[in-house]
C-alpha cells in the first residue's frame, strides 16, 4: 500500500520528532527502498509498535540505546505514553555502567549529581578521588576495551576464520535478517578493507605531525554508528565539516585530521585525497599517538567522539557538533548552537581565551563514578567476558537500582 501521508503528518505533529532525523537514524533497512517505499515503512512501525503497547501494555521498557529507525520510534511513543524508557551503556569509565532515561546518550543521573557536587563544593575525599583518576589518565592514557577491540590490522587469520564461521552460522539461521549480510558479502568486505589499506600505504595519503606547528586536531568519527547518526545527523558528511572548521581556524593554524583505528581500509583512497586536498588540512595515519597529538593541540573539535572527553581530561577546550555526554562543561564549545559564520569567533574563543576549569572537571569526574554502577556492557563478540554471571548480574542490579530510585526517590548514591 502506499504510505499515508496524512496519517503520518498528524503523528509527527503529536511525537513532535521529525521523521527524517528517524528514517536517518537506520543503517540497514533502506536499501533499494524507494522513497514511497521508506514512508510506507515508518507507518507500519508506528502502527505495529503502538499496538505492541497496547497488547502488552508496558511499564518500562529498557534497551541498549536509540541506534536505529525502529528503536528511534519505539523512544517517541513512550515518551508519548509516559513510559520509563531506560538505556543502560558505558559510563565512560573502566568497567562502570550508565544506566539513563532523559535524552540519547544524556547521563541525566550522572548530571543531577554533577549540578550537586556544584552546587554544594565536593567533600576532601571527593576531589581527592576525581583528582587521582585525572592525575592516573594523564601519566597512562587509557582507551575503553571495546576500542582495543576494534584496534586490529585487517586481516585472515585463525580468529577470522572462526568468527567467519560464526558469521556463516548466523546468516544461515535466519536469512532475512536485514542487520546480516551474505557470507560472500563478508569475503569481499575483508578483502575490500585489505586491499584499501595497501592502497592508502602505496599513494602515501597520509602525513605526520609536524614538531612545533600550531594545531586544532579533529578525529574522523567512525561512521555508520549512532553516535552521528542519532546524535548529529546534519553533521554525517565529514570531508564538508572538515572544509568548514578548516576555513573557520584562525591564520598560523593547521587542522590535524585523525583517521579512526576502526577505520583501517573502510574508506576509499579517494576519500582521503578529498581531505588532503583541503589546504589547511594535514592528513594523519591512524597509528599516529593520539595522546600526543591531544596534548600538544590548541584545542579538539569532535562531532560527538570520545576523544573529546580524552582531551577534557587534559584540560584541553574541545569543540563539539553533536549531542555528546560531556557537552555540560563549562570547557565544551558547542558549534552546534552557533551559526556557521560565527565559528570562527567560537575556534578563536576557544584557543585563545580558554581557561581550564578544574572544578567543574573534577565534579564531572566524580558525577561520572558516583552515578554510575559496577559492571561493562559491550559486543560479546569482540568482549566476550561481559557474559560472565557476575556481569551480567552487575547489569541487572544497575537497572534495577536506577528504577527503584524513580518510583522511590531517595539522595542518590552508589557504591565505588
């Protein structure tokens, strides 16, 4: 049937969510899909999943995050409904879950004790503890595990082997799963990335860093993930952000673009002749040392990333494009409530006017630890131990705990 224009009118009128930001958010069911055809979709889901609630009439609902279309519409109706619509994710800290309930990737518990630490001054103990993690991460710079994961050389090895059969396993068992792609898909996908990576290798797109030159460095953001798609959707297209910020710097300074340890061999050699074409642009390698090139920037201009939190950590101003969880310190520039034409004033503000703020930082790390939980959520494909009982246990307690404290509200604590 063809969609229901009219019907789907009133329905984003009454979520007050646009459509397209949700048709933008799905990585894998819009291909070969007319336009007609993705309209038709979004109206079966809305239709379906509002009938799901009214069978089962929910009084929660958890997940991991909003990532995709249906996800996206499963979110605007319980918001519609009033219903405690939980996420449970990383805290951004080693081993400690986040478990929230206001926006996408908005930690609204962490957040409420980070306005109280402000409000009140932390205790001796507080800034004691916040203090020795910074100190910590400064002397050794740590990444989260599920980026040590994904930090690997493509290749064919015995543990490709195995996660192919893997693979092989799943497509089998259910064919039409639209998240799958073929066995044969997989083949040419590894291939592709190899033969990519030697080709990147072979033109010499990338460059070092250049002792002494003054920078403001931008990580490129690995993509298709939902930390563009939900979080910054009208900032997908990175060789024209990276145009904009390059023409936004002020004179004496050079833009540093980083490419993603996940990225090896994803991109085209074309897509990084595109970027080294940009004349304020110099083009970095993935293996570059990301902590030295974050201490010695002038400031760190991310869409949403985390390398953005990293340079938080090093007192670094960091500019952000998207809806990213740290956007609430005073050290953050949000490019995304300034029109274009004033970023240059913001870069300026930024490298030239910046003053650390170690209070607020260090509230923010103690917010991040006092609301959050003990315990990891990841893919078990690459993390398998957050199987383990005892995790998965951690990842209960966490949910039931933070839903326990919305039906009971009570000073909010947690255990280190």
């Amino acid at each position: 049937h063809p969609p229901d224009i009219e019907w789907l009118e009133q329905r984003e009128r009454e979520l007050g969510v646009s459509f397209s930001r949700m048709i933008a958010a799905e990585r894998h069911l819009l291909k070969s899909r007319t336009y007609s055809q993705i309209q038709r979709l979004v109206e079966v889901a809305l239709r379906q999943i509002a009938a799901a609630f009214d069978r089962a009439q929910p009084d929660l609902i958890f997940s991991e995050d909003v990532s995709c279309l249906h996800s996206y519409i499963h979110w605007a109706i319980a918001q519609e409904r009033g219903i405690p619509f939980y996420r449970i994710g990383s805290a951004r800290l080693p081993k400690r879950l986040a478990v929230y309930a206001t926006g996408f990737q908005r930690l609204d518990r962490q957040l409420r004790i980070y306005n109280e630490l402000l409000a009140r001054g932390l205790t001796d103990a507080e800034r004691e503890h916040a203090t020795e993690f910074i100190r910590a991460f400064r002397e050794r710079p740590f990444r989260m595990p599920v980026m040590a994961a994904w930090d690997r050389v493509p290749s064919i090895d015995l543990g490709e082997v195995r996660r192919f059969q893997q693979i092989v396993s799943y497509y089998l068992g259910d064919t039409s799963n639209p998240t799958m792609v073929s066995p044969t898909e997989v083949i040419l996908q590894r291939l592709r990335r190899i033969a990519r990576l030697k080709l990147a290798e072979q033109a010499n797109v990338f460059e070092p860093a250049q002792a002494g030159e003054k920078y403001v460095l931008f990580p490129l953001h690995y993509q298709p993930e939902a930390t563009t798609l939900v979080q910054a959707p009208l900032y997908l297209d990175q060789i024209a952000l990276v145009q904009d910020i390059a023409r936004s710097l002020p004179i004496g300074h050079r833009l540093y673009v980083k490419e993603h340890v996940s990225s090896r061999g994803r991109r085209p050699v074309s897509y990084y002749r595109a970027l080294a074409a940009i004349e304020q642009v110099r083009l970095l390698s993935p293996d570059q040392d990301t902590w030295s090139l974050i201490k010695n920037a002038d400031a760190i201009a991310v869409i949403t990333g985390t390398a953005g939190w990293e340079g938080l950590l090093f007192d670094k101003p960091v500019v952000t494009f998207g809806d990213a969880f740290y956007n609430d310190l005073p050290h953050v520039y949000r490019a995304s409530e300034t029109p274009k034409d004033g970023w240059y004033r913001l870069f300026r503000k930024a490298i030239f006017e910046h003053r650390p703020d170690q209070t607020a930082l260090l509230a923010f790390v103690e917010a991040l630890h006092l609301g959050s939980f003990p315990g990891s959520i990841h893919n078990p494909n690459k993390i398998p131990e957050v199987l383990e009982p005892e995790n998965i246990d951690n990842i209960v307690t966490a949910l039931v705990q933070r839903m326990q404290e919305d039906r009971e509200p009570t000073p909010l604590r947690a255990e280190r």
